[in-house]
C-alpha cells in the first residue's frame, strides 16, 4: 500500500565502512558524517531534531549495527530492511545510476511509499548471546577449513595446521562455557533452553541458537514464525500454469540449525518420524519432506514455549 502523504519525513541512511549518507524526505538535503562513534553521535543528535516519521536502514553485514544500536537509544524509530527490497523499489522506479547518496534517496522514497515496520531493538544480553553464538560458528567455520588443509598438507606446514587447530579446539570450548554461563545466568533463557532440548532431535547447539537469534519463539503464531526463519512455502502460479511452492528468505544461520535437527529428528523423534515416513509413502521427494518435517518441529517447538510445557509425543501428534 503507497502512502501518499505523511506529517514527518522518513530518513534513508546508506552504510558504508567509513560513511554514512543521509537523506532527509524524498528530495530532501543528503548529508554525509563518518561511520564512527563520534560521526554517529552527531548523526544522532541531528536527527533528534528533525523528528523523522522513521528512518531505513539497509542490512549491510554489520556495518549498520553501531548507527542502528545509538538510533534505537535515543528513541528514535528505525526500520532495518533486506538490500533487496530497496534495489527492487529503485528498479521499479527506473532508477539505473547508483552512488551512496542516490542510495540514501532511494531508502527515503522507500520508507515514504512502504513505511516499513520499526524495528524491535533487542536487549543487551540478547545481543551478547547472538554475538557468541555467531562467533562459534564462524569457529566451527575455521575449524573445518583448517582440516581440509591438513589432508593436503606438505611436512612444513602440518605443525602449524595442528597448532591451530588445537588452540581452535580449546577456543571453541571456551565459547560453549561462556554461552552457557549466559544462559544459566538469564532465567528466562535457561527455561528456553530447558524445553527446547527436552524434545528428541533437539541438542544444545540448535537450543542455544534459537533462543539467541530467534527470540520471537513462542511469541508469534506459527504462520508468523515459519516466515521468520524462511520456511513458509509461496506460491509460483501464472494463469493455468501452477508452480512448485517453494521457501525462500528468513534466517538462514537458525534454518541451518533446524536442519540439522531434524535429520536427527527424523530418527529418534516418534512424532516427528512418522509424519516423514507418511510423506515419503505418499510419493515426496526426500528434501521436501525433510523440510516439512523442519516446518513441523519449528512449529511444535513454538507451540512448547506458548505453552511453557516440555515435550510430549501425545500432545505434539
């Protein structure tokens, strides 16, 4: 739905390493500060005078976080959107040249006519958790590259390999201890992280990554939720002709881990068993079932938190 007028003007912010590029309106003044606490600080305090209707800020990898993170404290309300969505608005404008103050526009123009929901800021916990558990995947990450390279590895090289992997390990460990101490200093994490594991095809590693990087579990309603980590199936339908429904978007970090569970799920979950034998019996690929089996354990596991109650096969057939 376009919007057609507003009482304040939205605020396009494009993020880059070293700048930031501020639009005011959609043919307003661009300004540019530095992409630095004190550039930020100042970028801040302006915009408190202006009293945007909302600012857009794009996902740009974590350049974005600082900007974002002073914008939220100081009760100002921002919308973090996914790059595609502005570069597809700009398409559809006709917009061809890009530069980071054309980009700036663009984000004005498109919270202007879309006006994107603001953006929750999660608390600082919320943000410490997520951090550890993202720094132990990119862990994991090293360590799987750095046993790659041992295969192949010459004599002078294999000494370093293993001293990296070794400090890896004994790193990796020091992660686990630390995200659990988070967790069971944070009752409410730790009554999280209690259910979630209490359903079979559910580790501690796929606990601990829902409950950092998907806090809205057992709060939203499982159309919600699925979409949120990339599971809903859309349609592709065209006239007569009807397409493969299929998922796209979401968390893909959090859909990794559901993955993961779920191939153990499949195995030892009664419930969750079932329904995949029944769909392989009604002729479905593997990967399709598997995926929704993910869409019905991430369901369940929804529906376990709502509630507050531990797994219970008769409850979750």
């Amino acid at each position: 739905m376009i919007h057609l007028e507003a009482t304040s003007p939205y605020v396009g912010i494009d993020v880059s390493k070293k700048t930031l590029d501020v639009a005011v309106g959609e043919s307003g003044r661009i300004l540019q500060m530095a992409n630095t606490p004190v550039g930020v600080q100042a970028c801040v305090e302006w915009l408190a005078k202006v009293a945007p209707a909302g600012i857009i800020v794009e996902s740009t990898g974590g350049l974005e976080r600082l900007v974002v993170s002073e914008l939220c404290k100081a009760g100002l309300k921002v919308s973090l959107v996914n790059p595609s969505r502005p570069k597809a608005f700009a398409a559809a404008r006709g917009q061809s040249a890009k530069t980071d103050s054309l980009d700036a526009l663009n984000l004005a123009r498109f919270g202007q006519a879309i006006r994107p929901p603001a953006l929750q800021m999660p608390s600082a916990e919320q943000q410490e958790l997520a951090a550890l558990v993202a720094r132990r995947r990119q862990v994991i990450g090293m360590r799987v590259q750095e046993k790659n390279r041992l295969g192949t590895a010459r004599k002078g090289q294999r000494r370093s390999l293993e001293a990296h992997l070794t400090w890896l390990r004994e790193h990796l460990a020091e992660l686990d201890e630390q995200i659990g101490a988070l967790i069971e200093a944070n009752p409410t994490y730790k009554v999280k992280t209690t259910l979630l594991v209490s359903a079979p095809g559910v580790g501690d590693v796929t606990a601990r990554t829902l409950v950092a990087e998907l806090p809205e579990l057992g709060q939203r309603n499982r159309k919600e939720i699925t979409a949120l980590v990339g599971l809903a199936p859309y349609n592709r339908d065209s006239g007569k002709h009807r397409g493969y429904r299929a998922i796209g978007g979401g968390r893909a970090h959090v859909r990794c881990a559901l993955y993961m569970a779920t191939l153990s799920a499949v195995r030892w979950n009664p419930v969750i068993r079932d329904f995949y034998e029944r769909l392989l019996q009604a002729g479905k690929l593997k990967k399709v079932a598997l995926v929704a089996c993910m869409r019905k354990l991430l369901t369940i596991l929804n529906a376990m938190l709502k509630a507050g109650t531990p797994w219970r096969s008769t409850t979750a057939a």
